[in-house]
C-alpha cells in the first residue's frame, strides 16, 4: 500500500478488514517514536512481530527506543471505521468521503522531553 494514494483508489472494493503498511526500518540509538501525522481510524503497530501499541484517534505515537539501534520490520496496520461500510452510498456519508488509511508518511521522532 502507498500513503501517496487513497486506499480507496487502490482497493477495487470497500475494505472489510485491516491494511498493513510494511517496510523495513533501521531505528537509531536513542529514545525514538513513531508519529502518524496523517492517518484515520484504529492502528497498531508491530516491529519484528512485537506490538509497539495501538490507538484509535490522536495522537498517533508509538515508543520505539526498545528497538532502538537496529533494523526492523515495521509494519502499520490500519482497520477503517464500520462507518464507512455502513454509510456508503447514504446521505449519512456526507458530500464528502474521508480518505482512509496513512495519508502522510510516518515520521520517526525523538519523544518530547516534558521540559
């Protein structure tokens, strides 16, 4: 999957599940986070099969430090609200569709310092 393009685009049909983003990622040493700027409904997060978390509305930050200093598999699945199946093609829907999925890539971070 691309975050360049709407999942809408590249699924042919309304997605009745989870689409996982998977790329592999080296993880500096230090205290890092994964920050979903752009991204709609429920996610969680795995590296190297191990959940990082999981969140279904902002702010999107995943801790990363216990993988930190190594390469990963990271993958982001992403699960579309029930809304959208069961308001397509409804005046409940809106005039609008909401684009699913990641819409921005992910930004590795250091975490805020609480200063």
């Amino acid at each position: 999957m691309s975050v360049e393009t709407p999942l809408e685009e590249q699924l042919p049909e309304l997605l009745d599940g989870a689409v996982t983003y998977v790329r592999q990622v080296r993880i500096p040493p230090g205290n890092w986070e994964l920050v979903l700027d752009g991204v709609r409904d429920a996610v969680e997060v795995f590296a190297d099969g191990e959940s990082a978390g999981r969140a279904a509305w902002l702010p999107y930050r995943f801790a990363l430090d216990r993988f930190a200093g190594r390469e990963v598999r990271l993958e982001i699945a992403v699960a579309p609200s029930a809304a959208d199946r069961y308001y397509q093609g409804s005046p409940l829907r809106g005039r609008f569709s909401s684009r699913s999925g990641i819409t921005r890539p992910p930004r590795l971070v250091r975490p805020p310092t609480g200063e």
